[in-house]
C-alpha cells in the first residue's frame, strides 16, 4: 500500500462506528472504542539471517515517519508517547489498562500520538519477538491514553 492508501484507511476508520465486540475487521481489528490498522505487515523469517528483519524494520520505521509527516500537516506535530509503562502496569493489573492499549503495549514500543477532534490517532511499528512478524500499525481511538 502507498501513503496515500494508508491515509485513506486512517480517514476511514475515522469516520467509521467502533465496534461493539472485539473482532477482525478488512484494515486489522478493533473493539468497543477503537480501530488497529494493520497497514504492512512482514511474517516471520525463519530462513533469515536478521538482514531481511532489520530492514523491513527500518523500511517501516521510514513509512511511519513519512506518514507523520503528512498527518502533522493536518494536526500539528505529534506527541511522542512510549507505552513501556502501560506494558508494566497491563503485566501487574491487567484491569488497569484498557484497549487498545494494553494490547498495543505489548508489541509497539511507543508512537506517535494526534488528537484529533474527539479521537486520538496514533502510528507506530509493532515487534513481536526478533525475527517475528513486524506490523506497521494505526489506531483511531476514542479512549484516552493511559
């Protein structure tokens, strides 16, 4: 998919209803409050030697950036936001954190974070485990950030 497609499915989810039970949908999943996108995705290699991975990590980190850039000229620069803390306290009480942010906090290390309206938009890499699938992922939520 091109920025532009990724866009179009960010402008989407936007102005879609969330969903009223957690499932699958045609961009990713979502729940009561929020979408995830899964706007690229890389499975595992398991024939490779950690050069495929580093690169199609690096090549997604370059469409996020990219991609910010077009969002901030809609909403402003973005807030930084790592989700390391809500990983700890998803772990330790599970109740605490609610989705989308518990999930995400377990495989996207943080992202980049808009309000816009009366939604929060959000772009980051998912990481599950080294030489595991990469994600390149957006949210459009309703829940405040943890």
């Amino acid at each position: 998919m091109s920025s532009a497609d990724h866009i179009a499915a960010i402008d989407l989810l936007r102005a879609r209803g969330f969903p009223e039970a957690s499932g699958r949908s045609e961009f990713g999943y979502g729940g009561p409050g929020y979408h995830i996108a899964e706007l690229a995705t890389q499975d595992q290699l398991w024939d490779d030697d950690g050069t495929a991975h580093g690169e199609t990590e690096e090549q997604y980190e370059a469409e996020r950036d990219a991609l910010t850039v077009l969002l901030a000229q809609r909403w402003g620069e973005p807030q930084h936001f790592s989700l390391a803390s809500a990983l700890l306290r998803a772990m330790a009480r599970p109740a605490e954190i609610p989705d989308p942010w518990a999930t995400l906090s377990e495989s996207v290390p943080d992202l980049h974070l808009w309000r816009a309206e009366e939604r929060w938009i959000a772009l980051g890499v998912a990481r599950w485990g080294e030489r595991r699938a990469l994600q390149l992922v957006a949210v459009v939520t309703e829940v405040d950030p943890p």
